[in-house]
C-alpha cells in the first residue's frame, strides 16, 4: 500500500504488480515480490509489461536453502564465492537473472525489516558498489525516510 501511494504522490505513470514472474536469463522462472511494471512497455512475447523497479522483501539477513539449477550455475557460483549463500546473495542472484533475460536491467531495491548486523553493513555496501542498480533499504534503526530512500532508486 505504501509504494502505490508513492506511485499516486509521485505521479509516476507505473502499476505494481505482486509477486511478478519472469523468465531469466537462464530460462528458469523468477518472481519479484513487488514490481513497478510500465504498461506502456509491453513485451509481446510474454504478454506482459516490463519490470521498471523491482522490490524484493527481506525480513532479516539469514541463510537459504538454493534449488539445485541454481547450485550449478557458473553465475551463481561467482556470487555465493564473492558474497556467500545468505539469502541476500540468493536474491540479488534471482533479481539479476531476470534482469539478464528478457525483460532487461531494471532499478532493484531490496527492503530488510530487522536489524543488520555491523559486518552486514560494509557487505550491503561492498554489494551495491558492485551493482550501481541495486540498492538497499535496512529499516530498523534508519532515521531516513523512506520516502526520501525511495526518491533516490532511478526508475
């Protein structure tokens, strides 16, 4: 509900579309929590809009379990190697596939609700240095508005 009022008081021309499923890059299906899709950008060969910003939710920073296309992939093998198999390398793994698929790079921003641990802080930032189009939202313990961190994404 908030980022739909930030689409309306932005005057942003997007929708959001809930837990958006695309095709990757290496033709697995993956899915966005919550996407600003631009109607007006149709990709006709999925039959739906194109991802503009895609939001990936996060409660805390912990582990995951990985599926196993996803334990043999070269790509993911370099990320799990340079950022370890926590759920934010998971992540940032299924949001790049998509945007290495067909529906293209996208402005990503992964949401964290719980409190990041001081060693997370530089690893977020070691990410994000990495990865100019992804950026990170920790909101336990952040005096910055939201709405001013969202104003930052380039969509």
């Amino acid at each position: 509900m908030y980022l739909n009022h930030y689409l309306i008081e932005k005057d942003l021309p997007f929708k959001i579309e809930n837990n958006a499923k695309r095709i990757g890059a290496n033709g697995r299906e993956n899915e966005v929590d919550i996407a600003f899709v631009d109607p007006r950008n149709w990709d006709e060969c999925l039959k739906q809009p194109k991802i503009v910003t895609g939001f990936s939710i996060k409660n805390e920073i912990g582990g995951t379990s990985w599926k196993e296309h996803e334990k043999i992939s070269e790509y993911c093998q370099s990320l799990k190697k340079k950022y370890g198999s926590n759920n934010l390398a998971q992540d940032l793994f299924r949001l790049e596939n998509i945007k290495r698929g067909s529906n293209r790079s996208f402005t990503s921003c992964t949401i964290i609700f719980e409190k990041v641990k001081p060693n997370y802080k530089s690893y977020l930032q070691t990410i994000r240095r990495d990865y100019p189009n992804h950026y990170y939202i920790v909101l336990y313990d952040n005096n910055i508005p939201i709405w001013e961190q969202l104003s930052e994404l380039r969509a």
